[in-house]
C-alpha cells in the first residue's frame, strides 16, 4: 500500500492535506481497509473547536466503531456532507472525496510523511 507523498499523517491513522492556515482532515485507505466497510460517519460540526490527539467523532463499519480523533487543533470551517450521505466514499476514495473536515490550523503536533506512515503500518 502506498501513500500520497504531499499529506501528512498521523500515529491514529489520519491525514492531514495543509493550504495555507486550513487543512483538509480524512482517514487514510490504510485505516479504512482495516475497518472494513464504513457504514457511518458522526463528524464535529462547522464551528467547533477540535483539540489536537482529542476525540471529535466516530466511524462505524460493519466491524466496529472507531473513534475520530483530531490531528491539529483549531476551527472546524467545513464539513464533508456528501461523506456523512455516503460514508462508503471513505472506503471508496479516503484521499479524495472522502475527506472528512476542514479546519483552520492553530496547533499542530508530531506529524508524519508518507515514508514514516508507511513504516508505522508495515506498508
């Protein structure tokens, strides 16, 4: 398995795509293949504050529930409606239309790149 070269990702298994001050948040193809087919999506709301490593949402699949967590802290200023519609795009397409948030960047932690990830899961 491989991973886009200009996202960052984190040990949870969420990537991190930066323009600027506000970075597109999804769940890699890595994580998604791993939780099977995603049936739900709860993700945190335009306007919410999420906190770095902090839970702000859920992914159901036909095996479990996982938690979302938030890999930068900041402002939530979009949300992915059509992946709370069709939350099998996660499994279908996690870099592209399954993105999951957008957020304005006011703290970031350790973050990975792909050669890193890619060690982390044994890809």
């Amino acid at each position: 398995m491989s991973f886009p070269e200009h996202l960052q990702y984190t040990e949870e298994h969420e990537w991190l795509d930066t323009d600027g001050d506000v970075a597109t948040v999804g769940v890699t193809g890595f994580a998604a293949s791993s939780l099977g087919d995603i049936v739900f999506v709860q993700l945190p709301s335009v306007g919410d504050r999420v906190v770095r490593g902090e839970t702000c949402g859920e992914i159901e699949s036909t095996k479990s529930v996982s938690d979302l967590y938030a890999p930068v802290s900041g402002e939530v200023v979009e949300v992915n409606d059509v992946v709370v519609e069709e939350p099998e795009l996660v499994n279908t397409d996690p870099y592209g239309t399954g993105w999951l948030f957008r957020v304005r960047v006011e703290e970031t932690g350790d973050l990975l790149d792909a050669a890193a990830y890619a060690v982390l899961t044994g890809a």
